[in-house]
DNA sequence: GCCGCAATTTACTTGGAGTAGATTTTTTTT
DNA sequence: AAAAAAAATCTACTCCAAGTAAATTGCGGC
C-alpha cells in the first residue's frame, strides 16, 4: 500500500504533487478501520493511510468530521442494499422484511466500520447528523405512503427516528455476541414493526384456538 | 454543602468516620451532573460532591461504573413511571400508550442525567448492560404475552431490544430540538409499535373510502 | 541566483481519565 | 504505654489520544 520505499521528510513533496486527496484519504482510512478494529487512534489512522496527522486533520477535519463522512459512506451503501432488496420482493409485505434483512447483513458484512461509526454518543451533534441522513429516505417515503392510504403523514419523522433506533440497537447487541441466526432476527424485528404489538397484547378472542399459521 | 469549613489535609480522617459512603457520593454525582450538564469531568464531580479524585474511583469505579450506577438509577426510575401509567390504564392499547408517554416525560423531566448515562457508545460494554436492564422487564413481560397468545415467545428480546431503542433515539432527537409536543410524539410512536407499518405500506382495500376509525 | 509561497513533517500542547506515593490518624500488638 | 501496622485521605503525578504550531523543504516568479 505505501507509496513509494523511500522515507519521506519534511517539506514539500517532489513532484507538485499532492501527497493524497480526500477521497483517497477516506478510503485508506476505512479500509484500517476494517482490518484494525474500531478502536483505532487518528494517529493508527493517519499511519495507516501512509499520511502524517496534520495532513489528515488538514484534508478531512476532525474526528467527527471523518466519522460523519465515513457514516454517510456507509449509510448510503446501506440504503442501496435496502433498496435492491425491496425492489426484488413481490409484496410490500415481502418488500419491508427484505429491507430489514438486508440492512443487518450490510452491517454484518462491514461490522468494524459500523461500529467506528457507531461510536458517537447518543447526545452528540455527530449523531443527530447520522440519524438525521438515515431516516431522510424512510420519511418522505413514510410521509407518501401515509398520504396515500388516506392517513395523517405527519407521523413520519418519529416513524422513522424509530425504525433507525430500532435497527442500530439490534445491530449493536447482535454484533457483541453473535449466537442468534441473523435471518431469524430479522424476521422477529419485521413481524413487530410491520403488525405491532397489539396481536400480542390484545390477541383476537380467536387467536388462541388456533395455529399461527401464515 | 461543605461538611466542614476547616480544609481538610491528607490523611485519616478525624473521627474514624469515612468521608462518604456510596449512595451519598452517587447522589452528589446525580447532582452536579443535574446542574452543570452531561459533559461535567471527573474532577467536575468529586469537587462538586466535596470530594477528592480518588475517593471517587475508590468508592465508585472508573466512569464507566459511574455510569452504570447512574443508569440503574434512572432506568428504575423509568421503569416505576412506566409501570404506574400502564396499571392506571383501562386496556391494553391504552396502558401501552401510556408507558410511552411516562417514559418520554420521564427523560424530560432528568434530562442531564439521561444524556450523560447516554454518552455511552453504542458498541461499549456499559451501553450493553445499559440495554439489558433497560429491556429485561419487557423481555419477560413480552415473553409471557406472547406464551398466553398461543404464539412464539422467543421473539421477546428482539421485540424488547427493539422497544428501547426506539425509545432511546426518539427521546435523544427529541431533546436536541424540543419543537414537538412530547405527548404528540408519543401518540406517534405508540401508533407505529401497536399497530406496526401494516396499515400505512399495505392498507386494506376498503381503507381508502372509510374514514380510519377502530 | 534569490525570495516568497505551498506542502509537508516533527514535535509540541492540551485535557481528561486514572493512579502512585506521601501524610496523617486509628487500631493493634507487645 | 510505646511502637508498629493498618486504614483513609490528599497531592501530584502518569498516560493516552486529540488536535496544533513551528520548523523544514521544494516550487515558481523576478
């Protein structure tokens, strides 16, 4: 991955060239945050990118600054996952369930880089920003969809606020200990968000005589 | 506050007494973070609890126990207002409503306390344990419903993982920018966790020509 | 050929978590 | 009763990661 063998001094570089661009930047990044783990220092960062600190602070800012862009990266791959795989189904029933389990296998298949981003707290600005462009796509389609059915649309946002809430908490515990099938998991959450709880907590009087079927 | 106005040196202590015992120090913590906000330091906290660093780490733990004592503070305390709202109200769909509501007003009402128990990031082990006891009272409640249902009752800690983390995000958005009426915001998510997606993504034929009513 | 500007690195500062060791009082032992 | 051991405390430190300032070198204009 390194550039070139020999050691690089101060000063400006040889060819008027610059040492690495922003994209460049961020994805030497990601791919150390993948192979070393989320816990990695900006300094294991900025080494492993084959740059020096200042340049990264230079190139992409501060630490939010790499984990909002990094988030977007790996939202928006997300949302592409999810999308195919609720294209591909038949029903909107199918469509949601799909999305779901498509969005737990994206985690999964970029578990270090999840949890990097992941790391910001609850309360932070870094945050609501990562929630804010999660949900930007579920609420204007929520919002339609409710439209549509003749229903109040203003119920969106919490709706999807919600759904992403749901989503990294699951994720989250999921990745720590790993023992439950991740389909299995994906269809529990599914049948709770798209039927709620009320067959549950107020069963039809003829829900107990008889299988649960279908 | 100040137990005394002589400045204390090293040393034992005069009366065999020891400075202060475990609840009184998580206490004063409670209080310090309360008035300065979530993003006081451990220096903030033991000079605000009238105490000095490592009495604090000997009596409590590192932050992150501090943390965990604090958040079983609050999540029982959530949970009490939780229960008290659901038994008070006169049918399921009601007492469900209703837990959410407290829950929400609950966070309200300790704010800074709720923020800096929710600094913990989500892939740490305090934001783990946080989970669990937030969820375990659900997950057996879940869990029995379900069995009573004449349903799978394994879906219980995904159901409850589910819960909390809607809970979570929605009160954390929520208290960035306070816009919204919380009791609207409950209402909403309540209809999202009782009634599920189903209405909205894949409405009955007749939804379109009657008004939505029971 | 020399001077200012641009790009980089080295080496620092800063801030908060956590700890070691000095200091003083109580308790126990002889 | 004196001295040694133990207990409880505080001062002052270390450590680590984020972020930055100043030194160092190359490039282009005159």
């Amino acid at each position: 991955m390194s550039t070139s063998s020999t050691r690089r001094g101060p000063g400006r570089p040889k060819g008027g060239r610059v040492v690495a661009d922003r994209e460049t930047l961020l994805a030497g990044a990601a791919e150390v945050i993948r192979s070393q783990g989320p816990d990695v220092t900006m300094d294991d960062i900025a080494a492993g990118a084959s740059v020096t600190k200042p340049i990264l602070y230079r190139t992409i800012g501060d630490k939010a600054a790499l984990v909002t862009a990094l988030a977007e990266w790996i939202i928006d791959d997300l949302n592409r996952a999810v999308n195919a795989a609720s294209r591909a189904a038949p029903d909107p029933r199918a469509a949601f369930g799909a999305s779901i389990r498509a969005y737990l296998h994206g985690v999964d298949a970029d578990r270090n880089l999840y949890l990097f981003v992941n790391a910001a707290a609850p309360g932070s600005d870094e945050f609501r920003r990562l929630v804010d462009r999660s949900s930007a796509a579920m609420i204007s389609g929520f919002s339609s969809a409710r439209a549509r059915a003749g229903l109040d649309p203003e119920v969106a946002p919490a709706w999807a606020w919600s759904i992403v809430g749901t989503l990294q908490i699951v994720a989250t515990m999921w990745l720590r200990d790993d023992g439950r099938d991740l389909d299995t998991l994906a269809r529990e959450v599914s049948e709770l968000l798209w039927s709620g709880l009320a067959p549950t907590l107020d069963p039809p009087p003829s829900a107990r005589d008889r299988t649960p079927g279908a």
